[in-house]
C-alpha cells in the first residue's frame, strides 16, 4: 500500500501497547516460547482450537496475508510460507497485513479483492487447475502450505466461514475477565462490561498466552486490557491472530466486577455468556458492479449501473452507488451482476451510447492531458472523512504515491465525490499545482462508483484508475491512527 502523507497518518508504533502473537499449534519452546513463559502457562493443550481446526485456520490466514501482499506488494512475498515465517518473526507487520485484509476483502486498486482470489484459488485447487487470477498464476502459494491442509476441504471452509467473516466480526477492546470450565477465555466488552464472549485460542488459550507474557508473576491477568477481532470459525468464536494488549486494568472495582460476572455466568450455567457471533443474512452482490432493473418506484434508475457497496441488515437492501453519480438503497431482487464495463467503445459494443459518449469537458480534459509526459507514480484520491460528522466540508487529498507528499486538496459537493469532480480535482492538480507538467500512469479513487467512468475517461490517456477501499478500523489502529 502505498504511503500515506504525515499529515494524514502518522505510522508509529504506540510504545505503551506490548503485542503477542500466537505461533504454531501446541505451545512448546519449538514454537518461540521459552521456559520461563512456558512456566506461567497453567492450561496448555486446552482452551484452543482441536489440532486440525487450528492448523486450518492459521492455513487461511496466512493465504490471506499473502494475497493482501499481492496488492500492497510491502513484503513481496514469493509463496505463502514466506507469510507464514513473517508471522513467527515480525508481529507489527503481520498485525498490519491482518488490518489491510479487511480492507481489501471486497476489492484492491486493481484487480480483484482478497476473497475473490482465495475462492478462485481454492476453486481451481479443488480441481487441480491453475487460478484464473493473472496474481496467482504468477506465483506459488507453497507445498508445505498444501500438505498441511491434506484431508481439509478448503474451498468448503473458504464458502462457509470465511465468506461472513468481514460482516460478522467485531473489533474493539475488551477485558480478560477469567476463563470457563473448558480453559477458553472470557472476555469483556470494553464498552459493555457486563457482556462476556467465550472466545476460543488458536493453539494456546488466550490466558496463557496472557500468562506467559505477565511479569508480574502474580499469575492473575483478569483486568488485563486486549485490542483484537473476533471471528466465528467453526461454531465457536476465535480472533485473527493478532494480540495487542494494553497495560491493565487493576481498578479493584473492576477486577470484582469481572470476577463476579464469571461466576455469575458459572452458577447459570454458562447461559449469559455470548458463544457465537450474530449471524448475517448473505449479501453476495457487495462490492459487485450490478444493474439495476424492475423498479416502480424510480422506473429512471432502471438500466443504469453502479456498485453494490455495502448491505443495511435492517431494511434487507443494497447501498447501491450509480456510477454516473447519487446512491440509492435498493432491495436485492431489482439488481443482478454485471460485467465488468468496456475500457473504451469499439464497432462491436453494445453497450447503450449515452454510456460511452464523452462529455465535451470530459473530451477537452483528454486533450490536455495529451500534451503531458507520463511518469510511473500512483495517485491516491483519499477522503478525509466517510461520515458527514467527521467530514463535514467534504474535503479530501490527493497523494503521491512515490513521495507520500499531497499533491492538492479538493472539495466535493456531496459526501460522496463523483467522477466529474475527480476529474476536476485531477485537472487542477496537473495544471495548477505541483505536478510540472507530467500525468501519473494510474490513480485510484474511495468511491467506488466512480471508477468506471474514470477509466473510460483516463485509460486511452495512459492513465490507469482503479478503486482505492478506505480504511478499516483495524488499519488505522494497527498504523497508530487514534480513534
């Protein structure tokens, strides 16, 4: 991923956070413990995943980091043992590429998402094929990967777990509030103390590992402050292998609190205790180009384009962004998916004219843009907000990829920018600004829907566009970025 300027985000490393990463499948000194840490530990072998579950998961993940490199392209990896080694070396970065899978899990600047090439790649294993994605082609995902998921229907666990993870998981803080008969960890809600989720360790319960790392040698962690994600997985609920821990909480009525709550839960049973993430209804079409059809309401938008970009739960509809501007909330039956637009029209199109005619702004901009050299640099047009509290004047930056520096600000009407006012805002950083007469080979832009006009704009100009997601709360908390 390309660099973000200073003023935007500041990635350091917050001293006061002390992170822990899980390794393997049992913990022993083979696995980066060492005696010490293996002394405090008090329930090894139970409280995690069985064997196979926890070989299986940490498979995936690692698939997962490897495709997410594919598109950030930070590590360069050549197979997927290299992320996997990455993760028993450098915690920091591979809580990073954890970040960045979220996302890049519907759609990357070019090409397609994370998910989309693990099922591709899972699909064509399945079936002994090569992946049709021209990343995957390109590189081995590595042997020891694949002897490790013998007996494993991987593309099975890609469908039915992976599939809801970025929707039903749940990142925030919680607290180690003890750990229940079977050794798995009850945590609390940082935000609703009385909510406890049994949460489940990939090859070490999460008290051990909490255990190990306490210099106290108190051996009592219950206070102890975590950042993570969970994740169902299997019918329980684990996280994404990734620890960061905060210094404790030993506020005695906290601990009480805490305390009382385990046992409270014990003495019903368990009953209050949440054991598996809610559920969500399938919403297949996100980050999907769709058309729309079947409207009575709004019988114009019929036959237009946009993109599926997330899914209201409440109302059961689509947040459709139209990609020649506005957004609409659309039930699921008046859309379906579509192909992928034509970079340019050809005699064979037969795609609607009004579709690929260029306006005369959009044919004025080209000619500018003709007489400018082209220099390999990446432009990011990012906004600095995606609610209307947080940006209220609707500004965003336009940055450099290879300098990290802003390039221009530029300013939208509504929340949401259209094509016409990326290229607007691209017009007067070329010829206004500090770009001295030279054109970037490709940009990306935060609004989804945007994209294809601009490519039909741009691309016979030499200018590559893509989408550039923004980022998930775990990215911005894994570069430093305060809430």
């Amino acid at each position: 991923r390309n660099p973000a300027p200073n003023a935007l985000v500041a990635e350091r490393r917050n001293r006061d956070l002390r992170v822990a990463q899980e390794g393997s499948q049992m913990a022993s000194a083979d696995d980066g413990w060492n005696e010490e840490e293996l002394s405090r530990m008090t329930i090894r072998g139970r409280g995690c995943l069985p064997e196979a579950d926890g070989r299986s998961f940490m498979a995936l993940l690692d698939i997962c980091h490897f495709l997410v490199d594919q598109i950030t392209q930070a590590h360069n990896f050549s197979d997927v043992d290299e992320a996997s080694n990455l993760r028993a070396t450098d915690t920091q970065k591979c809580m990073l590429l954890s970040a960045q899978m979220w996302t890049y899990w519907y759609s990357a600047p070019a090409g397609p998402g994370v998910y989309e090439m693990l099922l591709d790649w899972t699909s064509h294993q399945q079936r002994g094929g090569r992946a049709r994605s021209s990343v995957l082609a390109q590189r081995e995902l590595g042997n020891a990967k694949c002897r490790d998921m013998q007996g494993v229907a991987l593309q099975a666990l890609v469908v039915n777990e992976c599939a809801q993870w970025p929707r039903r998981r749940k990142t925030g803080a919680f607290y180690f509030a003890g750990e229940d008969a079977s050794g798995a960890a009850l945590l609390a809600d940082a935000e609703a103390v009385e909510t406890l989720y049994r949460v489940v360790g990939l090859s070490t319960s999460l008290g051990d590992v909490l255990r190990a790392n306490d210099r106290s040698g108190s051996g009592d962690v219950v206070g102890s402050a975590l950042l993570l994600t969970l994740l169902p997985f299997m019918d329980v609920i684990v996280y994404d292998g990734t620890l960061r821990g905060a210094p404790p909480n030993r506020d005695p009525s906290l601990v009480a609190q805490l305390k009382a709550l385990v046992a409270a839960s014990a003495a019903e049973g368990g009953g209050s205790i949440v054991v598996r993430l809610p559920t969500v209804p399938d919403a297949p079409l996100i980050g999907q180009r769709v058309l729309i059809e079947g409207l009575q309401a709004k019988p114009e938008l019929n036959g237009r384009h946009g993109v599926a970009s997330s899914f209201d739960g409440s109302s059961g509809r689509y947040c459709v962004s139209l990609e020649d501007g506005g957004s609409f909330k659309l039930k699921p039956a008046n859309l379906s998916k579509a192909a992928a637009p034509p970079a340019r029209a050809s005699s064979s199109t037969a795609e609607p004219a009004a579709a690929l005619t260029l306006t005369a702004t959009e044919k004025a901009l080209q000619e500018r843009l003709r007489g400018l050299r082209t220099v390999e640099d990446f432009w990011v047009f990012r906004r600095m907000g995606y609610t209307e509290a947080e940006n209220p004047s609707h500004m965003g930056m336009i940055m450099s990829g290879n300098s990290g520096m802003v390039v221009a600000p530029f300013q939208s009407k509504q929340l949401a920018p259209t094509a016409a006012e990326y290229l607007t805002a691209l017009e007067a950083a070329l010829f206004g600004g500090r770009a001295q007469g030279v054109k970037p080979s490709s940009l990306a832009v935060d609004e989804k829907g945007a994209v294809a006009r601009l490519k039909l704009v741009l691309g016979p100009m030499g200018i590559q566009a893509g989408y550039y997601p923004p980022p998930t709360e775990e990215e911005l908390s894994a570069m430093g970025v305060p809430p």
